[in-house]
C-alpha cells in the first residue's frame, strides 16, 4: 500500500473513529506508518486516526510543540482521561485549527467539547455521538493537513 492510499484509508475511515476507541483498528497499518516517509507528529495523527493510542502517545509525550500537545490533547480525551485532555488543550494555546473547526461548527471550544464527549460517555449527552465523531474526525483531518502543509 502506497504512503497516499495509507493515509487516504485513515483520513476516510468507515466507520469514523470512534469516541473511545476499545483497539486498534487496523493493526497491519501500524507499521506501516511507522515506516513512511513522514514527520513524527504526522505519523502521531495516522497513529490516533488508527486508534493507536499507545504509539500516538509515544510520539506525541516527546514532542513539546503546540501540534505535539495537540494530538496530546486528543488521544487523552479519546482514552478517556478527561481532565488530563483539558491540561493539553490549555498548553496548545490558540491553534489556527481551532478557528477552521469554529467556522464549520459555532460553537466549538475544546474543552467544551471535551465536556460535551465525557457528558455523551455517561448517556447525558448535550450532543449526539454521531455529531461528536464527526466533528473529531475533522479535528484530526485538519490538524494532520496543517502539518502536512503548513508545518511539514
């Protein structure tokens, strides 16, 4: 499988990740990303979109950037481990993601949102888990494509 059918698969995953993910969902594809030709924090993205959580917290934990906090931020709040997510988001600072996913969802924060999963993972949902999935699934579609391109 070619580096762009990789990353073409992950980025278009059926079903989308899930909100907790209970194992890896392809396990063939971790090597393989560990093999491409791409930055660390690009392979922690594939990593999380994967449900690799283990490896995306390897790569993310060494890695003090802003996008290395991020991908930090997400694979807490996906292990669950709420209050932990919170911490990261608040060293992300302010993203140039955070204002893409504002301007197709209004009323995104990230630790709402943070909120608004853990609220759905005790059945009190604000929000639908079909809603929730797909707006982390674009979360992480736009912060792999700023690496890709803005920082890559």
């Amino acid at each position: 499988m070619s580096k762009n059918n990789l990353i073409g698969t992950l980025l278009n995953r059926n079903p989308l990740p899930s909100l907790e993910p209970s194992a890896v969902w392809n396990r063939n594809f971790s090597d393989k990303i560990d093999a491409i030709d791409e930055g660390s924090l690009v392979k922690a993205g594939l990593h999380l979109l994967n449900d690799d959580i283990d490896r995306c917290h390897r790569i993310a934990q060494d890695t003090p950037t802003a996008e290395g906090n991020y991908w930090h931020a997400i694979l807490h709040r996906r292990e669950p481990d709420y209050f932990n997510s919170k911490y990261w988001y608040r060293r992300v600072g302010e993203h140039p993601v955070f204002s893409q996913l504002r301007q197709e969802f209004h009323e995104w924060n990230p630790c709402e949102f943070v909120d608004w999963c853990e609220s759905s993972s005790t059945g009190k949902g604000v929000k639908s888990v079909s809603w929730l999935e797909d707006v982390q699934a674009k979360e992480m579609k736009h912060l792999l494509n700023y690496l890709r391109t803005d920082v890559g």
